[in-house]
C-alpha cells in the first residue's frame, strides 16, 4: 500500500478512532513540575486494523462486511460508543434489521445502558414491531434515573406516534406502564400518557377517565389538567371541572400556575368565552405580574370590551416586560401591543398617535399588518381610495405578499359594508390564484352579502366540487337555503353531510337546528341549538336559540339567552336583525 493510500485511510477510520477516543478517560493537565500520568485508550494494533478494515469496507460501499467488523469489535470490547457506530452503519444501509441486531447486542452487553434500552426500542418501532416494545420499554423506564422518569413517560405518546396499530400500541404501553401506575411519583404522569394515546385513537371518555386516575393521583401535578384542556377543546366539557379542581390546589409558584392557566385561558378566549377568561387572566397578572404574556391577553379583551385605560396599562406592563426578555417569541408579541396601542389611539381618534405606534414595527414579516391598520385609519377619516392605494403600493417583498395585499383590501371593504366591491376585489385575488379554495370560499360569502344569491351558490358549488371534504362550504349553502326558507330538504342534506365532515364543530350544529326550526321540527331544533350554544356561547347561536325558544312560548328563557348573546357580541348582524324582527330589548 503507497503512503497516500495508506495516509487516506488512516483519515477513513475517523469514525471508529473517535468513538475509542471518546471512551477513554481524559486526565487534566497537571502542573508544569508534576509527573503526569499516562492514560492509554484501549485502541491496540489488532483493534486499529480491525476498525480501519470496517471503515474501509464501508467507504467503498460494502456496508455489510464493515458493519461485521465494527459490530465484533464492539463485542470484544463491550465498547458502547462502538456498538452505537454500528448501528449507524447499519442504519445508513437501511438494514433495519441489522441495526436492531447491533442495538440488541449493546443491551445485553451492557444491560444498565438506558440509551441501548432506546435505540432497539426506536428502531422496532420504525420497524413497525410494537408487539416486542414491552419489555424494552420497561427495561428503559426501570433503568431511568427517578429525577428523569417523569420525562421518559411524558415522552412516549411522541415515541409510538408513527405507530401504524395504535390500538396494538396504547395495549403495549398500558402493560409496560402497569407497575408505573402504581409509584407514587410517577403515577401522575403514566395515567396521563395512557390518556394522551387514548386521545389518539379518538377514545374521549376513555381519555378523561385516564385523566381523572392521574388528577387523583397527584391533584396538584399539571399533567392530567393539561390533558384535560386538550379533551376541552375537543368538545369534553365535563374535563373543564379537573382543570378548576387542580387550579385550586396547584401551588401559586413561577413553576407552578401558569402552564395550565394560561393554557386554559388561551382555550377559553378560543371558545369565545371571554368573561371566564379575563377572570383567568385577572388571577394571572394579579398573583405573577412578572410574566408577560397574560398582559398581552387581557389587553385584547380590554381593548374589545372598549375597557381602553385598562387596555393601555396591561400593554405598557407587557411592553416593560416583553423588552427585558429581548427574544423572538417577545419580538413578535411586541408588534401585536404596538398594533393594539395603534388600535386604541384609533378608538381615541387620535390618528397621530396610532400611526406613531404603527412606525415602531420592524419586523418585515409584520409590516403588512401595519399597513392594514394604516389603511383602517385612512378609511375611518374618509379617505377610502387613498386606503386602498396604500395596500395596493405595498411592495411585494415575497411570492405570498400579493395574495395578502388583496386579502387586505378585500377585508378593509368588509369592515366598511363595500360588499359588492369587496366581491371584486376576491374575483380579481381568484383570478391570480384560482388554486386557492379559501378564496373562492371569501368571495362565496361576499357574494352573499352583496345580494348575489345565485353567484354564492354557484361558487360554493365550484368549491364542493374542487374540494369535496370543504365542511364550511356545505354547512354555507345548506345555511343559506335554510336562512332564505328555500329547498329546505336539500338544505338540511348539505348541512348534514357538512356535520358528518365535522361532527364536533358548534357552528354546523347551529345550522342543523336553524333548518330544523325551518322545517317546524322545534322540539328537534331547541336540542340541537342547545347542545351548540353550551359548546360554544356565540351570539349567532344565541340568536337562533332564543328564536326557537320565543316561537315556542318560552319568552323570558328567549329574552335570557338574547342578554346573554348581546354580552357577547353586541353589533352582531343576526342577532340585531332578530332582536329588530321582534320588536323586543331584552
């Protein structure tokens, strides 16, 4: 062999050099008038050449008979970082079952090496062989330090999740958990896993039950509450109760309250349930006014409840401690309070002032948020040809900036009741990007309230048809043939079909029970509103839901819900319009 080759595949065996490297104790450097002390690594001339002929092997693309080498050398030697180079190899060969091999010997070599214990339990998992994970994932949690099982546990609905036999999987898991559910410490967080996969496979009351086990377990420990506001959100209301139970008893500490009360002030202001979440919010800021981002919260409620001095104290104490933090997440918080200041100095009529807040955007991403705000204040002082042109002048930095600027216009033409010319301007996005569906969706709408009824249908026909599983584009027409009482059947086959898209969604069931009411099946209309409403407290429904009840002689129930419904949403149009119809103040 020549000095250059033998020099190159000297560099070859790098791989398998550094891992013995690695492995050897590194003894510091001791003063200059010290002896100091030799450290030999366990790399000799036999091993040298053994690992140098694997690496060799495997550069000139025979990965087997390097993977055999490196493989016999980890055994010798009982090497992990060996054993682990192996299974590198062997992945890079897409030999999965070779890799498995490799891992398994380095777990029986080595049996207290938690990382062995994980790679044969990843690699059988990409294998799809979850019926063996059992006993490898015990072996990895009984190896687990105590300070570190908590995480092990946490962490194994993200492991199973590419599982294609979820069922096989959560049966695997709830096994190799079973001695687990029964440790104090740790009780918690493997009900909560059980829960999370129970959740997976669509399981909801399974789910909640497993909740409920991990709560009992350990009341004060977030897990089971954070499962419980996923379950929420997926229309589980009776989880709302385990959340308050553990807000109640968790300890009122930095580490403590916010994870899941922030969190489930976040999902109330999702559920539009705005009064519960300023009352979230309020114990936040009042208990831990350091953190910063339940101040940007309330202040979005302040602003929409019109609440503007509140508003601009909440703002000003996120600004103090937003720019503290100085990171990206802050960064990007920070344009949202400079658009919120910019909103109430608009309020105030103060355009100056808002425009002021607006020219302390930087963020390139964010500018076209601020030039929406800019051409909102145009427009509130009259100067609506001028607002347009602002958006349409906006330089067009990236591909998506076009679809935004005429997404932008289109929605200052909304805010202002420019229906028809709103419509347009959603031809005109259409015609640029007569892929996007949503567009085609926008302009449905608008078509409708431009007094177009044979232009909506037409177009959320168009959308059905390019998009078959679009469940707003059937609950639209059926809702709009059931608001103008026309092909009532049909209606209700296209609201239905759009509920079976999206059986949980609180919005399609209130169409379902408005074609209903349509159709004089009230008693099957009040159900159906009511299940929508206590999902989902909006005014719409609550428009539609007090309707019935008035239609039904129920008139101090109906006038409730309309109260209710104008503490929601005061300016909402159908709610105004039903009001009006009946003559009625609640």
């Amino acid at each position: 062999m020549g000095l250059r080759t033998t020099l190159m595949a000297i560099l070859l065996v790098g791989s398998s050099l550094t891992v013995l490297a690695q492995s050897a104790p590194v003894t510091p450097t001791p003063p200059a008038n010290e002896t100091t002390p030799v450290t030999n690594s366990a790399l000799n001339a036999p091993l040298f050449y053994q690992l140098l002929l694997g690496e060799l092997n495997v550069q000139a693309g025979e990965p087997g008979t390097g993977y055999s080498l490196i493989l016999d050398a980890a055994r010798k030697h009982r090497d992990a970082l060996l054993y682990r180079r192996a299974v590198d190899v062997a992945l890079q060969a897409r030999s999965g079952e070779a890799a498995l091999s490799a891992a398994r010997a380095w777990a029986q070599d080595l049996p207290q090496s938690p990382e062995a214990h994980r790679f044969v339990l990843q690699i059988l998992l990409a294998l799809n062989r979850a019926r063996e994970a059992g006993p490898v994932l015990r072996a990895i949690l009984d190896r687990s330090n105590p300070t570190e099982r908590t995480d092990t546990i946490n962490a194994i609905p993200q492991t199973f999740a590419r599982v294609t036999n979820k069922a096989q999987a959560l049966a695997v898991v709830r096994d190799a958990l079973s001695g687990v559910l029964k440790q104090r410490d740790h009780a918690s967080a493997a009900w909560t896993t059980l829960g999370r996969m129970e959740l997976a496979l669509d399981q909801l009351p399974a789910s909640l039950a497993s909740a409920r086990q991990g709560h009992q377990a350990d009341p004060a420990s977030p897990f089971p509450a954070l499962l419980a506001l996923e379950l929420l959100e997926r229309g589980q209301s009776d989880a709302e109760t385990l959340v308050r139970r553990h807000l109640q008893v968790s300890p009122k500490t930095p580490s403590g309250m916010p994870s899941v009360a922030l969190t489930y002030a976040r999902i109330l202001l999702d559920l539009q349930r705005y009064a519960d979440a300023q009352t979230q919010l309020d114990a936040i800021t009042a208990s831990q006014p350091t953190l910063a981002e339940p101040w940007l919260l309330l202040a979005t409620l302040q602003v929409q409840d019109n609440a503007l001095p509140a508003a601009t104290t909440s703002l000003q104490n996120y600004m103090a401690l937003a720019r503290q933090t100085g990171d990206e997440r802050s960064a990007r918080g920070l344009t949202q309070a400079y658009l919120q200041m910019a909103q109430i100095a608009e309020k105030q009529n103060d355009f100056v002032a808002a425009n002021a807040w607006l020219d302390r955007i930087e963020n390139a991403d964010d500018i076209m948020a601020a030039q929406m705000r800019r051409a909102s204040l145009l427009a509130r002082q009259g100067q609506v040809a001028q607002a347009r042109a602002l958006l349409r002048d906006h330089p067009e930095r990236r591909p998506e900036d076009a679809r935004l600027k005429l997404v932008a216009e289109a929605q200052l033409l909304r805010e202002l009741k420019a229906w028809q010319q709103a419509y347009e301007v959603y031809n005109e996005a259409i015609q640029r990007f007569p892929q996007d569906t949503e567009l085609l969706y926008d302009q449905a709408m608008m078509a409708e309230k431009a007094g177009q009824p044979e232009a909506m249908e037409r177009l959320l026909r168009q959308l059905i048809a390019a998009k078959p599983d679009h469940q707003h584009a059937y609950n639209a027409l059926g809702y709009s043939l059931a608001d103008r009482n026309e092909r009532l059947p049909e209606a209700k086959q296209l609201i239905e079909q759009a509920l079976k898209l999206a059986p949980n969604d609180a919005y399609i069931q209130d169409s379902l029970g408005w074609v209903e009411f349509r159709l004089g099946n009230l008693p099957r209309a009040l159900e159906i509103l009511q299940t929508a409403y206590a999902k989902r407290p909006d005014a719409e429904i609550a428009a539609h839901l007090g309707e019935v009840l008035w239609s039904m002689g129920r008139r101090e129930e109906a006038l409730k819900i309309w109260r209710e419904g104008l503490l929601l949403s005061n300016d909402n149009e159908t709610l105004q319009a039903t009001l009006k119809r009946f003559q009625v103040s609640p």
